[in-house]
C-alpha cells in the first residue's frame, strides 16, 4: 500500500496526468511495477521526484503523519462521492473520528466577542452530545468552535489550507497542535506546503463534505464563510443559519443567504436538535408510506 501511495503522490506532484487519468490508472488490472515501468518509460514518472517522495513519506513516519490515499480503506466516506476528489490526505491524530456524526462549523474571522462566545456554547452543546466538531483552523468562528470540542470530549477534526508540518494560520500553531494530540488535523497537501487562496478553497470543500450537517455562524457578503456555504450548496448539504435576530454581528452574509435561499434558522443547539429531529421524522415518515403503500 505504501509504495502505491508513493507513487500516487510523484505523480500529483508531476502533474503530467489529471484526476480521472489517476483513478483510472490505479483501477486498472496491470501490477504496481508494471505501470511505474511504463510510466518511467513514457517519462511521465521522474525517478528523483519518486525518491523525493520516499523522502516525504519516511518523514511522515518520524512525525506520525499518516498518508491516506484514496484506494486505501481509511480514506473518508463522505469525501468519496466529491466531484474532484483530494486523492491523498494527509493526517494526524484519531481516525476514528471520521466515522461519528459531525457538524461543520462556519464563520467569519471578523466576527464579534459576543458571536464567538455563541459559537463555544453550541459547539460545546454539541460535543458534549456526541457530536464531532469540523472547522478550517482559521481565526474567529472556526478557532471557538474547536476549543470549544477540545473543553469538553476532545472531537474535534480541523481541515487545513496548509501542509501539517506549516500551519496557518500561525496564531493557532497551538491550538492545532492540540488538536492533533486529541482531535484529528487533515490536509490535502504535503506537510511542508505553504498556505494559498487555491488551498483554502480546497479545506473548504473538504470541510463542508465532512460535516453531516452544516452551521453557518456569521458571515459577510464576500469572504471565505459565504465562499464555504456555496461551496455547501453544491454539495446538496444539510445547512442551518444563526438567526439574524440574535444580532450577532456580521450577519449581512446571513441576511443574504436567507433572502435567496430557504434555510433553517436557529438560536442555540436545542433548536438545531429539534430541527434535525422534525427533518428526520418526515424523512422517516415519507419512507414508510413508500414501503408500505402500493398501486
């Protein structure tokens, strides 16, 4: 398995073959040798750029970073069905926790005392309830909503926009640190990459797909929180918003949202338990009918 996936990571970083080109290559019937043969061959695998990935590889074992490609059996579920899926990730901490319940947790690194105070007592709520708590690592919203895990049961799984071994950002060096001790940090990228625009969007999309369910706390009218809920959207998520009647500022994103979109408001976690439950029951409700009811 450790050699297929070192292979899988020489030729992400070559970039010669794109996405479904890879699946497609690592589906086929052909031995391990044989492909690297021909790929070697065909210059589309560089042996230095194999070796530099040994490299990576042995230091991930000294760091207990575990790489986990996508034909491996501990690669999440829920980002298995993604459109362009992140075909190795880069992890530290309880895999375990990629198999409980979750709820993403999103919001803007602007926002007020009083919003992120909100923000620890729901995903305190909610940790305590058994729920695991996913966010992005940044500052602001995402940065209460994982200390708040890590207070209580210590579920809580940060996606970064960086390599393991970089974080950002740096003001949560420790904190993500903690979070590797107790909770799970995954990244798509190898652990000495620095932090990009492309890279951010990519937690994102990584991010909304872990979450069950998907909290938007505060957000503006730009910026990643609204740029999360689209990318939300797309994935067909589950997505509540913070009543904009709590006046926890910046809801102009919410605002926003709820002015386009049919969305569930809530006010505290007791009402997001009872929303989840009234969806369920009509779920449920509508299941019966068609397994029972005939023509």
């Amino acid at each position: 398995m450790e050699e297929k996936s070192i292979m899988l990571l020489s030729l992400l970083l070559t970039r010669v073959l794109d996405r479904k080109e890879i699946i497609s290559l690592f589906d086929s019937p052909n031995s391990l040798e044989m492909i690297k043969t021909k790929l070697i061959s065909q210059k589309m695998l560089n042996k230095d750029i194999l070796e530099h990935c040994k490299n990576i590889f042995e230091d991930c074992k000294k760091e207990n970073i575990i790489p986990i490609a996508f034909f491996d059996n501990r690669y999440p579920v829920k980002l298995r069905n993604l459109a362009s899926i992140s075909l190795l990730l880069f992890t530290k901490g309880n895999l375990d926790l990629l198999d409980l319940p979750t709820i993403s947790i999103v919001g803007s690194r602007k926002s007020s005392k009083n919003t992120l105070n909100w923000t620890y007592t729901f995903s305190k709520d909610a940790s305590e309830s058994g729920y695991v708590i996913v966010s992005g690592g940044a500052l602001g919203v995402d940065t209460y909503a994982h200390k708040a895990a890590l207070d209580t049961s210590g579920r809580t799984i940060c996606v970064l926009g960086s390599g393991l071994n970089n974080i950002y950002p740096k003001e949560n060096i420790e904190l993500i640190k903690k979070i590797m001790e107790n909770g799970l940090v995954i990244s798509s990228y190898i652990p000495s990459s620095n932090v990009d625009k492309y890279k951010l969007l990519e937690r994102n999309r990584i991010t909304s797909a872990l979450g069950d369910r998907i909290l938007i706390v505060s957000t503006g009218i730009t910026g990643g929180a609204m740029s999360q809920f689209k990318i939300s959207q797309q994935q067909k998520k589950n997505i509540s918003c913070l009543s904009p009647s709590l006046e926890l500022e910046p809801t102009e994103g919410i605002l926003h949202i709820i002015k386009n979109n049919k969305i569930k408001l809530i006010k505290d976690f007791r009402d997001f338990v009872t929303e989840q439950n009234s969806t369920e029951k009509q779920t449920n409700f509508k299941s019966y009918f068609s397994n029972t009811i005939t023509i």
